[in-house]
C-alpha cells in the first residue's frame, strides 16, 4: 500500500511556482509549506530545519543543488523536472504527467542511490574529456548521420597522455584521444559497446577510454557501434573499460571536463560514488532494479589500450591510418620471423633440389614439373622477414633475412646453370620464352603473392604453404631460367629472366611490407629509409617493365585490329585468320595466317602489303602463311 | 632525398606527362568570314530520308569543325534535287551561278551525279560525291570526286565473300534494271562470282515494283540457289519478302549498300522479317573506329542524338564535310580556292575517314574499306567483315 510523507518543503522556481497551489491542495494529505529556490539559498540551515523531505520542481541545475543539500541537511527529495529535462524524467524513471509526478514526489517510500562526484561537482549522467567522435551521442542517432559525422570527426582525432588511478589503487598510463565516465549508460552508443551492467546504486562508475590509434580502428570501433554487437565481453580494438568506486584521472597536456554537458572543471580529475547517499522518490521500474544491488567489484580492461613503452613514441599529431604494434603485442610472430631469417641446412636443400626440378621441368616444358618444384621452394619465409625487417627497420632480421635470400639465389643459380651445362642439347622451351619478356603484368603477379604471403603469416589458421607457392610462382622459374641462361653462356637470357626475377623479389617484398603495415604490424616511427629504398629500387624496375607492358599492349591492340579483316586484292579475297605481331620494336614483323581460295602471286603480294601497311599503323614486315579453303 | 619529396617528384612527373599526352590543339579564333559550300540531296519526295540524313552527319562534323584554321566558317547552301538529275544539274547551275560556291557536296543516288558530272567541267567547281558509287562517276569529270567505294569494289566483294567465306556455288541475282547502280551491281556481281567458278542459277531484272513476283521467285526456287543476290530498292525489296513469305522460302539474302538506312526508316514491314539478311554497306555501328570517328561519336552524345538513329548517309556526311575542310585548310593561301580543292584531292594517300584511311586516285575516286553487315530483329545492324 502506498503511503505519502506527512509533510515536506516545496521548492519551486519562477517556472514552477505555478504548481504551489496545486500542491497545497493535493489529496495525499501531505502538509505542504512552499519556499521559492532562490529563497532557499539564502538561508538554507534554517529554511531545512527539521524538514525530512523536500519536493524540488525545476530544472537540472535545481535539483542538482537540491542532491547537495540532501547530503548535508539527510531529507529525502522527490522531483518534479521540467517538461524540457526529459533526460532527468527518464534517467529516474519519473511521469511525463504532471499529476502523476506529484503524486510520486509525496510518496513516503524513497530508494537510496549514488551519488557520483567529480573535482566536487555532482555528475548525474556523464563527464566527458578529450575527443570522443560520436561516443557520448545518443543511441537513436540515423546512421547515415553517424557516418557522415563519425567522417568528419576523423579528421580531428589525436591521442593524449592519460593516467588512470582506480580506488584499488591500479595505475593505468595510456594514450587516448579521450574518455567519458558513466553513472548509467542506458540508451547512449556506449551501450552498444560495454553494455549495461549498472545500476544507480551499485557504488561504481562507468569509465570508457576511447583509443584509435589509427584509423582503421577508429572504423572497427564505429563499426561496432553502427551494427548491433551481441558480445559485450569482448571491447573492440581501442577502447578500454574501468569500473570503479573512485577514479582519478591526469591528463598531459591539460583537459577541460565537460560533466552532464556543462564544462565546469579542468584535469586532474577526482571522481568518487558517495554510496547510497541520498534518498529519492523514483520510477517504479527503477526502483525494483535497484532492490538487491551488491556493491558491484572493480573491473578494468584495458588491453586494447597502448602500453606504457609506446606513449614516448605518439606524437599529438593526427593518428595515423593504420595502426601500430609493439614488439610485445606480437611476440609470437616476431619470434617466429627470426628463426625463418636464419639459415639452415633444409632451406639449402630445399633451395637445390627445387631449382633443380624447376630446371628439369623447364627444359620438358612440363607445367607440371614445374608446379612441383614450387611446392618444394622455400623463399617465402625469407622474404617475409626481409619485409618485416624492412618495415620496423630490424637491422639484425633484415641482415639475416636478405644473406638467406642472397645464399638461396646463387645456389638456385649455379644448380641450374650446372645441369644446363650437362644437357646436351639446350633447347629454349615455350616455358623458358616466357620468362624472356618479363611486364608490369608480372610484376602485378608478385604484388599479390608478396600480399597473401604477409597475409599468411599473420594469421595462423592458414596454410602458410598455399602463399608459398603463390611466392615461388613469380620466383623459382625465372630464377632457373637465370640459371639456364648461365649455363648457356648467354648473356641476355640471363639479363631478361634475372629481370623478371629481381622485379618479381622487390614486388613481393614490396607488398608483404605494405601487407604488414596495413595490418598493423609497424613500429610507432616505422623505418622510412628502409621503406624508402624498396621504394625507389620498385620505380626503377617499373620503368623498363613498363614499356614492356606498353609494348604488350600495342602488341594486343595490332593483333586484335586485324580480326574480322580480308582484303581484296586483284580479284582475290584473303581471309586473315589469325596475325601475330612477332616484334614490336621497329622495323615491326607480322606474321599471318590466311585463308583463300585462290592462288596467291608475288603481285598479289605485293598489293596486299601495300594495303595493309595503309591501314595498319608502322609499316611492319609481313609474312604470310596461306592455308587454302577447299 | 625524403619519401615525400620523391612522391612529390613522381607526382609531378604524372601530371607533365598527362599534359604531354592531353596537349589540346590551338583554338581558333573565328574571323567572321564565310565560304560558300553547296548541298545537292534530296530533301523531299521518296528519298528524303536520305538527304535528311546526310545534311545531319553533315552538320555534327561541322559542329565539330566548326572554322578552318584561318578562321573561316563554311556556309552550308542546301538545293534540293528529289533524287533527279534534271534537277540535280539545275541545282548544280544555281549553286555555280548565283550563290558562287567554292564547293558542292552531293548525297544523291548514282544516275543524279552521273548527270552532274556530264556537265561539270563547264562550272569548274569540285564536286563531292558522297554516297553515289557507279564506277564512271569520275569518268567525266576531273572534278567529281567519289568519296564511296566503287560499285566495281562492292559487287566483286559480295561475290567473293558469298563464294569464299560462305562457300557457296549457286546464287540467283534478282535486280533492279531502270537504275544505272543496280544494274551495274548484278552485272559486276555475276562476272566475278562466274570468275570464282560460281554458278549464278538465274538473272532477273525487274522494271517495277509492282510486278507479281510469285511467280518469278518459284521459278528460281526450282533451280536450288543457295542465296539471293538483291541489288534493288526498298520497295521492290519489300515485294520480293512477300512472295518468298507466301512461298514459304527462307533463302540467305544478299543486299546492296545503303540499302539497310532505307530498311531502318520503313515503316510498313515489321523490322525482324529483315533480320538475317546480309548487306554491304559503308558504316556499322559497332565497328572500330578511328580518331575522328571517335571525335565525331562525342560530338554526337554532346548533341544529345542518338547513335543508332545515324545511318550510312550520316556517317558520309560527316565524312565528307570532314575531308571538305581537310582539304580547304591546305588550299588557305591559294588565290584560286576551287582549283585548289580539285588539284589537292587527286592522289591524297592517306585521309582519315570513320572507319579507316582513304586514298583517291588521280580520278577522284576513293579507296576505302566496305563492310558486311547483317540485320537484327531490332533492325539494326552487326558488322560481320570489314574488308579493305
């Protein structure tokens, strides 16, 4: 059954004073005596004389003033907020009717609950400090509007030396762009990410640490928001969570801390839960979550934040775009690039005995043949820790990593020049000619081998062979056809399949060092020199490459504007069937195939050179093979 | 040297580079003076269609070209001859006499221009031929020039592709005997094909449209050809489809040029009872083009028209005012401009067209490519050879 005070202070506004007169007349039997806010202040030890209960009708800024006067003066408050502070009627749980209000305002029955104060200002929803794109918004915001501005707000972010004390004492020195604390995160974006676990009377506060060290974990982190995560143990990359009786919070440089969306106050921040400290007339709804609340226990997750060892290193610039990592982060995988980087018996093994099938294979042109011996080649590990050396500028695992290489290429090398110079005859395969003219095509090759091969060994679940073959793909037969070249005492076919190989070895190194970076595997000051001469030897390699692709593509364009194309020559019709541009350097030479039904003379011949070197760009030699249609 | 400044080198090197290869060309400043040039088509009566088409590929290219490289605009004096060589000779005089033109470009059929070349060394004025191709329409005059393909050229081609890419023996040749071009195409079609030890099963020559075919038809029915050869009208086209319809006969059907425009523009027959004939013709639509034939195909989505309402007749319009100005630009200087034109277009080796080079012998007569096209149920057509 319910029961209403026997009588209580009511304090009004200018706004409120309206409500007087329906108060005095309320059928609670609440005795009521009337006192205007400001009148209050004046002289509140003697207006709160031997009153237990005060209803307060007004705004935020009142009823906050009201909650400190409750916890000096120990009387129980009932609210009636004004119609605007709809975040106060719904963070108590309170009617939106006026009369419903009163009558809830009178009742006896009030609940106990926290009250949270930060550099001694009460907080009633949240503190904010720093930059915190999107985090304090509210739930229901459209989500186009969260993209755009979550977008603009990216171009603002940068991370700021933050030191967190908890009531147990644990120190936490991290960097962030900002943080929020929480009394109760319902219905805000925060939700979304560390659920809602509080209550306004567990004797804790709510701490989120916002942390994109680059911009693709601020896109993980809006992510998470944007789409309706159901694990809410597991915090996305960059965020950290404190749950605590007391925080306190220092910041480098200075921060301004905005509580319930008025800047009130400067870091150092001291935050404290006064435990049940007042007594208030709430929602029924809240105030059956409120009944058997324990103290809740100190939680802090703070392993998606930068250590300690990084903070020296970021700088107040604008966070970069992709992330950063510290040897410790990633130990496994380091410790693992390491022992790939040092030489071995097996790796000198595997290296003859693939080169020597690859040979083998070439000189069968057998594609099968030459498949198993990349299976059997072992570049890719060198290779990655070469680009992961590159990347952290290692020197110790660039050193190791680039002798292995070096060792791999003169023993593929000399094996292959070797069994070339035991065939009798050195026949050049179809297999061999095609890594004569070495194009950005291949380069392209290497590109996205050198990507799936860094790709590989960050995560363990794949297979890393499958990259290695993706690796020795664009490596071991160019290599043995180096080789061949060698054993041949040839020069050029040296020169062209050395080029294919070296253009293929800085692609893939290339790539795996991008791969790497963008998956966040670069120190804090990543290594630009190293980076930097990859760089440079890559764009010198492209430019012979590139006018082999520009000549692949006139080679393309030539042939395929003869298709569907016959002459008429002397009476004779030529069917061209089939035209291949055989040198694309001038003087060009075009070889033909034809179909007539008649005979061909050297006059015919002669016409139909004139005719074709009308209509096709470079004068090329012809030549042509008749097939006659019977 | 820093990674960001090399990136600002290349970045710079980028851009020098796509300036070198967008280097646009000098503007032209218009200086307000205009040069007569004189269209003879066919504006009204059957084969308006014609000149409607040929005066619009005519004002796209100019839209393109709109000065020469002094400055100078072309004005375009339109006469209008109904496809008749009387009239096609009285415009010519008009265009001589009283507007003083430097040029005449002419889009009607073969017997008008052969009529105009018969008298054109008396006016001394270059005329351009741009859709009529009877052999002697450059035999009378040193100054008629013949921007098509000769009928020579097209018959002995029609006959050769049927013989030696379709690999057929027995054709039948219905044609249209009142008309200089056609009769010319069966004849020329029927010695080559006989030279390529082909059988032409039967000749006919129709002198009007009217005729009853059915009859005719089963007749060369009973013969067995393989494929109808038809150098001959829309019309008489549209009464030889009835009877082999009636006749429930589905030969491979062989066309004659500019035939597939006057298909595209009919009305009265569904356009798919055309679809799987064979025709020669200058233009198609999904043929490579050259430089200028790509120009041309902008400056034709920046007029908002629709390529596939263009035909063969555009496509010869907007070649010829393009070989017009070409060919002005290089005469600038000479004080006779009309002697000039003539004396520049013999012997030019290589004029880019839409669709490939062109020469012009010392006669005035083109060598260009043909094409083979077929016809889709829509009506338009697919290129199948281009043959040079």
């Amino acid at each position: 059954m319910t029961t209403y005070v026997n009588s209580a202070l009511f304090v009004y506004t200018q706004k409120s004073e309206a409500l007087v007169e329906q108060l005095h007349s309320n059928c609670f039997g609440t005795q009521l005596s009337a006192l205007s806010f400001d009148s209050l202040l004046l002289n509140p030890e003697a207006s709160l004389d031997g009153v237990r209960h005060v209803i307060i009708a007004g705004g935020l800024i009142e009823i906050k003033e009201i909650f400190r006067l409750a916890l000096k003066y120990d009387f129980s408050v009932g609210l009636i907020p004004e119609k605007s502070e709809k975040k106060l009627l719904k963070y108590f749980n309170l009617p939106t009717e006026s009369d419903k209000c009163i009558e809830l305002a009178c009742r006896e029955n009030t609940q106990a609950i926290d009250l949270v104060l930060c550099n001694d200002n009460i907080l009633l929803f949240k503190a904010t400090l720093g930059w915190l794109p999107l985090l304090d918004t509210s739930a229901d915001i459209s989500k186009v509007r969260f993209l755009l501005e979550s977008f603009k707000k990216s171009f603002r972010l940068k991370l700021l030396k933050f030191s967190f004390t908890t009531a147990k004492g644990q120190k936490i020195t991290t960097a962030a762009s900002g943080c929020i604390l929480i009394q109760q995160q319902q219905e805000s974006l925060i939700s979304k990410i560390i659920g809602n676990d509080s209550t306004v009377n567990d004797g804790t506060i709510s701490m989120v640490i916002f942390s994109p060290i680059s911009l693709v974990v601020y896109s993980k982190i809006l992510l998470r928001m944007l789409t309706a995560f159901r694990n809410k143990n597991r915090l996305p990359p960059g965020i950290g969570y404190i749950k605590s009786s007391q925080i306190d919070i220092e910041t480098v440089p200075v921060l301004n801390v905005t509580i319930d969306d008025v800047s009130v106050t400067q870091t150092p921040l001291h935050c404290q839960v006064l435990r049940e400290a007042i007594r208030l007339n709430i929602g029924d709804r809240l105030s059956n979550a409120c009944q058997n609340v324990k103290t809740s226990k100190e939680n802090v997750k703070i392993s998606n934040l930068p250590g300690d060892k990084e903070l020296d290193q970021i700088s107040l610039k604008h966070i970069p775009i992709f992330a950063y990592a510290s040897e410790e982060r990633f130990r496994e995988l380091f410790i693992s690039l390491r022992d790939d980087a040092k030489m071995s018996s097996i790796y000198v093994t595997l290296m003859i005995l693939s080169t020597l099938l690859a040979t083998i294979g070439l000189f069968q042109g057998s594609t099968a043949v030459i498949i198993g011996a990349m299976l059997l080649a072992p570049l890719m590990a060198p290779i990655v820790s070469l680009s992961m050396g590159l990347l952290r500028g290692n020197i110790e695992l660039l050193k190791n990593s680039a002798s292995k290489i070096g060792v791999g290429i003169v023993l593929a090398l000399s094996a292959s020049a070797i069994i070339t110079q035991l065939f009798p005859y050195k026949m050049v395969t179809d297999e061999m000619s095609a890594r004569l003219s070495p194009s950005l095509l291949d380069l392209a090759v290497a590109i996205v081998s050198g990507a799936a091969g860094a790709y590989s060994k960050s995560y363990k679940e794949i297979m890393q062979s499958l990259a290695g073959v993706a690796i020795a793909v664009a490596l071991v037969p160019p290599l043995a056809v180096a080789g061949i070249g060698i054993g041949r005492v040839d020069m050029n076919f040296f020169l062209q399949a050395f080029l294919l190989f070296s253009t293929n070895l800085i692609g893939i190194t290339l790539a795996a060092t991008f791969t790497f970076r963008v998956l966040g595997y670069s120190p804090i000051v990543y290594a630009k020199r190293g980076l930097g001469i990859v760089f440079v030897l890559f764009m010198v390699i492209a430019v012979p490459l590139y006018a082999s692709y520009d000549q692949i593509v006139e080679k393309i364009t030539f042939e395929s504007a003869f298709k569907q194309k016959r002459f008429f020559v002397n009476g004779k019709y030529i069917i061209v069937q089939k035209v291949q541009l055989n040198r694309v350097n001038k003087p060009k030479i075009v070889t033909a195939e034809v179909l007539m039904r008649s005979t061909i003379t050297r006059k015919d011949m002669q016409e139909l050179k004139k005719k074709i070197q009308l209509h096709f760009p470079g004068k090329p030699i012809i030549r042509i093979q008749v097939i006659y249609n019977l | 040297m820093k990674l960001s400044h090399l990136f600002f080198l290349l970045t710079l090197l980028a851009v020098f580079s796509w300036f070198m290869k967008h280097e646009s060309t000098p503007q032209i400043t218009p200086s307000g003076n205009k040069i007569k040039v004189g269209i003879i088509a066919p504006f009204s009566g059957a084969d308006k269609d014609i000149g409607d088409s040929g005066l619009q590929g005519i004002e796209i290219s100019q839209a393109l070209i709109p000065y020469l490289n002094n400055g100078d605009a072309l004005e375009l004096i339109m006469m209008d001859d109904k496809n008749s060589p009387e009239q096609s000779v009285e415009a010519l005089r008009e265009l001589s006499e009283k507007h003083k033109v430097t040029a005449i470009m002419i889009l009607s059929d073969s017997d008008s221009v052969l009529a105009v070349a018969k008298v054109a060394d008396r006016y001394k004025i270059p005329v351009f031929a741009l859709s009529a191709s009877h052999p002697d329409i450059t035999k009378y005059s040193s100054f008629i020039t013949q921007l098509n393909f000769d009928d020579t050229f097209q018959a002995s081609v029609a006959a050769l592709y049927v013989r030696d890419e379709l690999l057929l023996d027995k054709v039948a040749i219905v044609a249209q005997s009142n008309n200089a071009h056609y009769l010319y195409l069966a004849n020329e079609f029927s010695r080559q094909f006989n030279a390529a030890e082909g059988e032409i099963t039967d000749t006919v020559y129709l002198t009007t449209a009217r005729q009853d075919y059915l009859e005719i038809l089963q007749k060369i029915k009973d013969r067995d050809p393989e494929l109808l050869y038809l150098p001959l009208g829309i019309n008489y086209l549209f009464a030889i489809k009835t009877a082999l319809t009636e006749l429930k006969w589905d030969p491979v059907i062989m066309l004659s040029d500019g035939l597939m425009a006057n298909i595209k523009k009919q009305t009265k027959y569904p356009l798919n009872s055309f679809a799987g004939m064979l025709a020669v013709d200058t233009f198609s639509y999904d043929i490579h083009l050259t430089d200028l034939g790509k120009q041309l195909m902008k400056q034709i989505q920046l007029m908002g028209i629709n390529l596939r309402s263009l035909d063969t007749y555009s496509a010869l319009g907007m070649e010829g005012y393009a070989l017009l100005v070409d060919i002005m630009n290089q005469c600038l200087e000479s004080k006779n401009m009309r002697a000039c034109i003539n004396d520049s277009i013999l012997g030019i080796e290589r004029f880019e067209g839409i669709t490939g080079f062109i020469s012009f012998d010392k006669t005035g007569k083109a060598h260009r490519s043909l094409v083979i096209n077929t016809i889709n149920d829509d009506g338009t057509m697919d290129f199948i050879v281009q043959v040079y």
